[in-house]
C-alpha cells in the first residue's frame, strides 16, 4: 500500500512550495469543509483547548476528508490512550503537545505506531482503516502515520537535536504562543529574544534533518517564518479570521477606526 498521507509526502517533497494551513478552532464540521475548499493544505483540529471529542473528531475529518486539504490532529496530551483512539477514529498525522525530552518524543512514536515499532493497540474494525477495508493496514499502517511533537520552551527547543534523532519522529512544531510565555514575554511572539529562538529552531531542525513547523497570527508574520527556514506552516484560524473580517467591516460600516489587531499570540 503506498502511503494514504498527503501532509508525510509534502514534507518529504522539496520541490513543492510551503504548504500552508489553519487552525480549526470553531468545532465545526461545516467551517473545517469550507476551509478546506478555500485553498489551504491543511487544517489543524485542535483538540488541546478545544472542547473537540473523539466522537466530533470523526465528524470534522469526514468533512475535511471531502476537500482538497488533509487533516493535523493536535492532541490534549501526549497521552496513550488519547493517540489510540484519535487514530482509530481516522487521525493520521497527529501533533502531541509540549514534549520536552527525547523520552518523551520515544513514547509519542510508540504511541502512533503497532508492534514491533510501537504500542498502538490493535482492533480489526474501526474508522482508521476505513471500517476493515484497507489491504494490508495493520502491516502498513506505521509507513502511512505522521508523528509531529510540538516544542514549547526554550528547554525543549535546546534539546531539538536529540529529540529530532528519535526514531519514528517525522516532524517538529514550534508553539510560539507558549514559546513567549516560558520566555516572560507572553502574548509577544514578535518579541526579538522569541523571534531570535523560533529562528535558530530552524536551523537546528535542518542541521537535524526534520521538517519543522510554526503557525503565526498574521501572513507577515508567517512569510517571516518561512524566511527562517520553516518547512510547513498554518495562518491564524478560524475563528480569528471570521472575527477580524466581522470587526473590519462593522467599523467600516460604522464609520469608525479600523479595529486594534489582536495581539500578536498563536495557537
């Protein structure tokens, strides 16, 4: 079976621009099909400070799953259980939150992946390998998933190295907002010694050779992202873009000063 997962082949292809995403924070399965038509590559459900369960997950990748665009499924934890069940319920590349050690990054891949390279627990039937259906899944399965561990203080991103040499890790992720917060400077990711950080994990992720990943609350802050070296990136979400269109038009409508931009957090 060749892999099912578009996202692991992008980041693999170096030919391919930088593929670009969002955020999904509204927990709809309608705005996530209608992003997904809009252009972008993909589509983060975000499941950590989301009120998003399992049952709603599936919901939200069958919509995702009508479009162009392929699904990132940022977990609440990196947690065993939680990875079981979101990849049974159809989660193939899954981002596990602030993982701060190569020990931790080593249970993360042990979690998306079934013995002998992991501990992902078995059933026959279930959403994950389209209800039995798939040729071959349980021997195929741990080449199809995309195990991406996210970088959220300074102590993981000096351990990039070793984390990024754990095998079954296929990508990183920078977390800017908690980034700028264990620096002291929450909600300023634009802050120079935050900026200064988030470039040189970049570098070090190539020194690696692991694609790494960042999401920014604007495109110029993203295209600055991408200038650092950033493989993959996502542009605000949701519902920050349906709020920042709704205020820009009522204060035009209202005859009043465009808006204050939101600070400058992400995801």
């Amino acid at each position: 079976m060749s892999t099912l997962n578009p996202f692991k082949s992008w980041l693999s292809d170096k030919s391919r621009a930088t593929p670009l995403g969002t955020w999904l924070m509204a927990a709809a399965p309608a705005s996530a099909e209608a992003l997904g038509y809009a252009g972008f590559d993909f589509l983060v459900v975000d499941m950590e400070h989301v009120p998003i369960e399992v049952s709603d997950l599936a919901h939200i990748l069958r919509a995702i799953g009508c479009t162009p665009a392929d699904a990132v499924v940022r977990l609440a934890w990196n947690d065993q259980v939680l990875v079981k069940r979101c990849m049974d319920a159809g989660a193939r590349t899954v981002m596990l939150p602030f993982v701060q050690t190569a020990e931790e990054a080593k249970a993360a891949a042990s979690y998306t992946r079934y013995p002998p390279h992991g501990i992902r627990g078995v059933a026959a039937v279930h959403r994950g390998s389209r209800f039995g259906t798939i040729p071959n899944y349980l021997k195929n399965a741990n080449d199809d998933v995309c195990t991406i561990v996210q970088l959220e203080t300074p102590e993981a991103i000096e351990r990039l190295p070793e984390i990024a040499a754990v095998e079954g890790i296929d990508a990183l992720f920078v977390g800017p907002g908690d980034l700028s917060a264990a620096m002291g400077h929450i909600g300023n990711i634009a802050h120079p010694e935050v900026q200064a950080l988030i470039e040189k994990a970049a570098r070090d992720a190539h020194a690696a050779g692991k694609p790494i990943g960042i999401v920014g609350p604007n495109p110029d802050m993203v295209k600055r992202f991408i200038g650092y070296g950033y493989d993959y990136a996502a542009i605000a979400s949701d519902i920050a873009m349906m709020t920042g269109r709704a205020n820009d038009w009522l204060g035009q409508m209202k005859g009043e000063a465009k808006p204050v931009a939101a600070p400058t957090a992400a995801y």
